[in-house]
C-alpha cells in the first residue's frame, strides 16, 4: 500500500480515480431499498407489537 497521496495546487488531497469493488451499487440499493421498507413497517406500527 504505497499509494503516493496526490495534492492539488492548493495542496488538497486528490482521490485516486479507482474503481469500487464489482457490485457496490446494487449493494448499496438492495440496504437502502430495504431500509425503506423496515422504516415504513415501524412507522405503520406492524412491527411495534406492543400495541403502543
């Protein structure tokens, strides 16, 4: 891991342009999308189940 870190002309670290690991988009929508759908059964109050 001897990445020389790249600075710009006002000396701000520049991100290396690499790829992500293969699938990280389709990980990242099936968390979200999942997410979504747990946050709107608590909020609908199936998953309460004390009747609160």
């Amino acid at each position: 891991m001897s990445e020389e870190i790249k600075r710009n002309e006002k000396g701000e670290i520049e991100v290396l342009g690499h790829s992500p690991w293969p699938g990280y988009r389709k990980a990242f929508y099936v968390a979200f999308t999942l997410g979504i759908i747990y946050l709107s059964l608590a909020f609908s109050g199936l998953l309460s189940g004390g009747g609160h």
